[in-house]
C-alpha cells in the first residue's frame, strides 16, 4: 500500500493532512524563516540554506526573498536560477526548472491541484508536475500551472496564466498565455 507522499508524488489523489506529509511542510517552513526573516539577503549562511532547502539543484539557486514553497525538495534547478521576491512554488510534484532561468517578482509556480468533485476535493488533491526550459524568463505576476512544459529560450510576459505547454523560443503572454511570436 502506498503513502500519502508516495501517492502525492506519482500524481494520485492523496491526502494532504497526512502526518509525514504536514511534517515535511513545517520542515521547510522553519527553514523559508530563516531565509524570509533572520537572514532575508544572499550570504553564506543564506545559501547554506537555500542548498537545504532545495537540495536537488546543480548549482546555485538565489532567492529574493520572501521566498514560498510547500516542500523544497521537489524543486529541481540547474545552474544559474533567480527567483526575485514574492514568489510562490507550489511544489507537491516535481518541478524542474533548467539553466539561466530568471522568475520575476510575484510568479507563481503550481503544481497542486484540487479534484473537480466538491465531496472529494474537500478531502483529498493531486499533483502534476511543471518543466521549465533552459535560459527562459518567466515575467512578474505570472502564474504556471499545474502539468504544463515551458520550452527553451522562453519568455512569459508579466501577468500571464500559462494553462497549456509553450514551445521552444516562444514569447507567451496573456490570460490564458498564447505564443505571440517565435523568438531568434
């Protein structure tokens, strides 16, 4: 029989309450305080951190903080990863975000989701997981949603909902974000 994390990992209907689960949630909130509140700019002891945090990253990931995400561990960065302030990463699934990315102030990284049915989604969520491309730029204010892939050499504008995939050296803007034009 599988765990509540195992399920939530593999994209099943879990149950988020669950007793490791809401451990793991704590865990990373205790260190979002040290980075959000005692540190709250780029040190030694911030990165120290951050490597703690989201353990799954090739290189350096740098955080502006107030930084917020469910479990840190899921958040998979290669080398060369900004994240300016109050960004959101809902990682209940993976998410992997590659080299030279740049996420603007305010974008929202989801990866949970809720069942369509009022009684069970009262109760119980789902995940699916979110790629994003190498050296993309993901504007300010934008939202990425659960289950969609962001190309290479992207570029989101401020304020989009991303719904469905973007192909590779796209522009994408809007609610829901649409390609406008392909980029060199």
């Amino acid at each position: 029989m599988k765990t509540e994390k195992e399920k939530m990992l593999s994209g099943e209907l879990y149950l988020a309450t669950d007793k490791e689960l809401s451990a793991e949630r704590i865990r990373a909130k205790k260190l979002l305080h040290k980075i959000n509140v005692t540190e709250y700019w780029m040190n030694k002891n911030t990165r120290k951190l951050i490597a703690e945090l989201i353990p799954n990253s090739k290189g350096v990931v740098h955080l502006e903080p107030p930084f917020h995400c469910d479990y840190g561990y899921n958040i998979e960065c290669g080398e060369n990863v900004y994240f300016n302030v109050n960004c959101v990463v809902l990682d209940t699934m993976k998410i992997k975000i590659g080299s030279n990315v740049m996420v603007g102030p305010g974008a929202h990284i989801y990866t949970a989701s809720h069942p369509l049915d009022i009684e069970t989604r009262c109760v119980l969520e789902l995940s699916k997981p979110v790629v994003i491309g190498d050296d993309c730029w993901i504007g300010g204010n934008s939202v990425i949603c659960p289950g969609v892939t962001i190309g290479n050499g992207c570029v989101i504008g401020a304020g989009s909902v991303v719904t469905k995939d973007i192909p590779d050296n796209s522009l994408a803007v809007g609610n829901p974000a649409k390609v406008i034009r392909k980029l060199d």
